[in-house]
C-alpha cells in the first residue's frame, strides 16, 4: 500500500501504556486516510478479526499525508510525548483503548472498500504486519521465532529496515531505539 507501517512499540519498558506504532507514506502522492465514495475513514486494528485496538481515523476533516509523511499512533498521548521525543509538526492520534499483545499479534491498517446492505463494512488490507517477541518458536515452520527479542521489553522497537519491501516479513525489522515520527536510526 501507499502507506505502511514503519515502527511497533509494543512492550516499553516500564510503562505499559508507552504504546505506538508508527506509519508512513511511502508513495511520491498525498495519501487521504478517508474514502470518499462509502464517506468512511481507514482504520488500525490489531487483529482484525477480534480488535481490543480499533482506532478510526478522523473524518472532519480527514488526515492527509504527504509523501514521505510520518503519523504516530499512540496508546497515550501524554506518555507519548514525556517519554519520546517527536518531533514538531509529526500528527499524533490515541487509540486509548486497547493494548498491544507483548507476545506476538497482528497490526493492520486498512481502508473500507464497501459498505454491505446491512451496513456491514468490508475492508481491504492496506498493511499488516505479524510480530512476535522472540520467543515462540511453536509458531513458525522452522521452529526458531526469527523476530529480535530486544523489542520485548527491553526498551527497544521494532524498525522495519526497507520500507518499500514486504513487511510481513521478519527479515525486515530489526529491533532499534525508539524514533517515533522520524526516519528510523
């Protein structure tokens, strides 16, 4: 998709709710967080089919990226701004309710692509991204979990190395000192 998702704090340190992830608008057009035809906003969950997290982007008006644009997602936006440093002008939005799982779950932002006759909103996946900690190794074919466990509570994020590349794919994070809002370190 146009945008991704480029940073996943999921477990800080001290302080569960120091929650974030961040997207970015990866393509060389303004991105608008809104469709005009079903007069929806795109969406972040964490697992779509059973969110604790659903935050719907603002509608009135609407969020626009331009390209190369950061906006930070936040489980709480003072202790956002008292524990990283983001930087002025960054768009930062709360999803307040809900909490990423600190083992291993979905992140997707997606936009509505129609709206069903029972009012039932279809949804196409812009991004999503499947994290892990580390440690559940049950989990994957190999029997080693290849995500970085510095990520886990060990005052690190998950960076996602190349933006434009696949993002579902552990090869592409690594674990790296918190930067939300700005390019990844």
């Amino acid at each position: 998709g146009p945008v991704v998702i480029t940073e996943i704090m999921y477990h800080p340190a001290d302080q569960p709710d120091a929650e974030y992830v961040e997207l970015l608008n990866i393509s060389d057009a303004a991105v608008t967080l809104y469709d005009a035809e079903t007069q929806l906003p795109w969406r972040f969950t964490d697992d779509p089919q059973d969110p604790a997290i659903e935050l719907l982007f603002p509608s009135d008006p609407p969020v626009t990226l331009a390209p190369g644009q950061y906006l930070v997602l936040a489980k709480d936006l003072s202790l956002l701004n008292s524990r990283y440093a983001v930087p002025a002008g960054v768009l930062v939005l709360a999803w307040n309710i809900g909490r990423l799982t600190n083992g291993n779950e979905k992140v997707q932002l997606s936009r509505p692509f129609a709206v069903e006759d029972e009012g039932k909103i279809e949804w196409i996946r812009v991004d999503r991204i499947s994290y892990s900690d580390g440690s559940h190794p049950q989990d994957f074919a190999t029997g080693v979990d290849p995500w970085p466990i510095e990520a886990d509570g060990r005052g690190k994020s998950l960076h996602r190395i190349d933006p434009q590349a696949y993002g579902n794919d552990p090869e592409n994070w690594r674990a790296a000192v918190p930067s939300p809002g700005r390019a990844n370190p």
